[in-house]
C-alpha cells in the first residue's frame, strides 16, 4: 500500500523531533551521545534543522520572486542559516546562549514562513501550516526544558 506525500510529509516532519527528545533526556539523564555531550548534539542538532527550515523558506522566496516580499525572505533564509552557523561555531560554554539564539530561530524562520505563505495562491498541502504551527511549539517547548535543564 502506497503512502501519499502528505502522510509521509507528516511523519518525517514528527520523527524530527526524536533527536531533540533524545539528546534532551540524554541531558537530564547527564549522557554522552557520540561521545558528545548531549548539550552539544542538542545544539547541533537544532542548528541543523534551523538551518534546514531556512532553505524550505529561500524555496518559498523562490517560488513568488515576483512579489517584494521575496527578496526579505531570501535575505532572511541565509540569515538563519548564517545564524544556525554561528551557533555551531560559538563556545560550548555558552549553552544558554546557544538555545536561546536557536528558539529565536525557530520562531522567526516560522513567522516568515507565515508571511511569505500570505502570498501564495496554490499553496502547499493543505495541512502544512498546521504541522508547522505545532511542531515549530513543540520545538519551542523543548528548546525552554532543554534550557531549564
């Protein structure tokens, strides 16, 4: 039986947060992930999918280079990814600093998201701004514990 883009859309967008879940508990826990702290795969990890959601917002820029609010979106999904960057390079000492600059992040790249998806006539699959809207939260939710940690 064949699965339709959508679900599978679904499903590897939920399975994304497995890695924040598990190097989150391998930071209660006080574990080691590949030899890593787990405070730095959660950061990694987290700049990584930062890093990827801006290149799902330079495609939505793309896609309406017509419209003016194309060019802050581009300009913005290189932004993020200079900032996913930046994270990666900064001090592990800095922990605090590192999730915070992430949540900011996360919640900007998914406010842009939000604007650019104003303009768009056919749009993407129709429960595509909801997944988002509840995984960009849960995202949050566990940047805040991963920091209260």
């Amino acid at each position: 039986m064949e699965q339709s883009p959508d679900k599978i859309m679904t499903r590897l967008a939920y399975l994304g947060l497995l890695p924040f879940v598990i190097s989150l508990v391998c930071i209660w826990a006080d574990k080691t992930l590949f030899g890593l702290s787990a405070q730095k795969v959660f950061i990694a990890y987290s700049a990584v999918i930062l890093s990827f959601l801006a290149g799902i917002l330079w495609g939505n820029a793309i896609d309406h280079i017509k419209h003016k609010l194309s060019r802050n979106a581009l300009i913005l999904s290189i932004l993020f990814s200079l900032i996913a960057w930046g994270v990666l390079l900064h001090s592990p000492a800095s922990y605090v600093v590192s999730i915070l600059v992430l949540l900011f992040g996360f919640v900007a790249v998914w406010f842009a998201e939000m604007k650019i998806r104003q303009i768009e006539k056919e749009g993407k699959p129709e429960g595509y701004q909801p997944m988002r809207n509840r995984l960009t939260g849960l995202v949050a939710l566990i940047h805040l514990v991963a920091l209260a940690s």
